[in-house]
C-alpha cells in the first residue's frame, strides 16, 4: 500500500466509531498496515479492515459443505458469522482452488481477495434445491 493512501486511512479511521478512543498502541488498540490491507482495532472491541481502495474486508469463510447427488456447495459466513450464501464447489475445482469438498484453505483464501470476492458476490445463490 502506498504511504499516501496509508495516511489518509489513518485520518479516516483515527478515532474509533464507537467508543471515540484515538489511541493505538499498549493496550489501547492496534494499527496494522501490510501490502494492501489496513486494520485498526479498539480496546472496545470495534475493528475495521479495508483493502487499499477503502472498501471493507468481509473476511469469508467456509461454514459448512454438503453434497446433493452430483452437485457440491459450501455455505459462506462472513466474520460476524452471519450467513452469505452459497457457492458451487464444482465451480471453484474448475478454477483450480479445490481439489476435494473437504479441502477449504484455498477456497477462503480466494474468497478473502477482491476478485474473490467479486465472484462470489457473482455466483451466490440462496436456495438449495
């Protein structure tokens, strides 16, 4: 991330939203800014993550996965564990990013980038029938 969008994420996200703490450091919250990811947490429990063009991280992961004959899903949660929808396995194995159903690092690896994320949000369904 370069030091221009750096420092005007730390404007933005100085203070916290909810309780209003500036401090980060020795208990008080913490600042982490790595390739194209900043975090800033508080000691109130408030925590934001944004890639480098400030759009939220909703950090995904893989719930569950079952099988229906020959189709194969996985049931996304977000970080609050709030329910995102489903997605195809059999998609996703003729991308390259799963080699069996049980097999999930890859997928919310993927999934956690913003062309993941684009697909995903593309290719979620919320009924299984």
């Amino acid at each position: 991330m370069n030091a221009l969008k750096s420092v005007q994420l730390m404007r933005k996200y100085a203070n916290c939203k909810e309780c209003g703490n500036d401090k980060v450091g020795n208990g008080e919250g913490a600042l982490l800014i790595e390739d194209d990811i900043f975090k800033r947490s508080c000691k109130c429990g408030w925590s934001i993550e944004v890639d480098e063009n400030d759009n939220p991280l909703l950090n995904l992961s893989i719930a569950a996965w079952a099988t229906i004959g020959p189709r194969k899903i996985y049931e996304i949660h977000d970080k609050d564990d709030r329910f995102f929808g489903y997605v195809s396995v059999n998609e996703l194995q003729k991308m390259g990013y799963v080699k069996r159903i049980d097999h999930c690092k890859k997928a919310e690896e993927f999934f956690n980038t913003p062309d993941g994320l684009a697909w995903v949000k593309k290719n979620r369904f919320f009924i299984v029938m």
